[in-house]
C-alpha cells in the first residue's frame, strides 16, 4: 500500500503541475498532507524516474513543466510501444 499511496501523490502532483496549480513546495506538501522534504523527494523522483522536466518559476511562484506533457504510470503493452517507436511511413 506504501507504493501506491506514492503513486498517488506523484499523480496529483503531475495534475497540480499541468493545471498550473502548484505553487510552491510547501503549498504541494499542504495539499497532499506531507512534509516540505517529501516534496522536494518526490519532483526529484519524478524528475529522475520519469524524465519529468519539472522547474520552478520564479517569476509565477509555482512548478511547472518546460515541455508539456504527463507522467504516465499504466501497463502498455509491448506490441503498443513497439507501434509507438516504429517510424511512420
């Protein structure tokens, strides 16, 4: 259950992020009911694990992606990537 509670957080989080509704760390960890720390954790995570181009704007007060986009986490099967990467013709 650990896991998936984690998961849940880095879905929310990546909503939060593309709705350009997630302020700053502590207003992350204020909404999700974790530490300031944890958040930190966590885009770092999703930064590293899911290639995630998370920065912080300074200038907006909030993360945000600099590519638009999502963190996926569902089962794909093998025959659908392998569509995905084929070239198009």
């Amino acid at each position: 259950m650990k896991g998936s509670k984690y998961l849940e957080r880095i879905e929310r989080t990546d909503r939060l992020i593309r709705k350009r509704r997630a302020g700053k760390a502590e207003d992350i960890a204020k909404r999700l009911g974790i530490s300031k720390r944890s958040v930190f954790n966590m885009l770092r995570a999703m930064k590293e694990d899911f290639n995630a181009p998370i920065v912080f704007d300074r200038r907006l007060n909030t993360y945000r992606y600099t590519t638009e986009g999502s963190v996926v986490m569902t089962f794909v099967k093998d025959q659908d990537i392998k569509t995905l990467m084929s070239p198009c013709v």
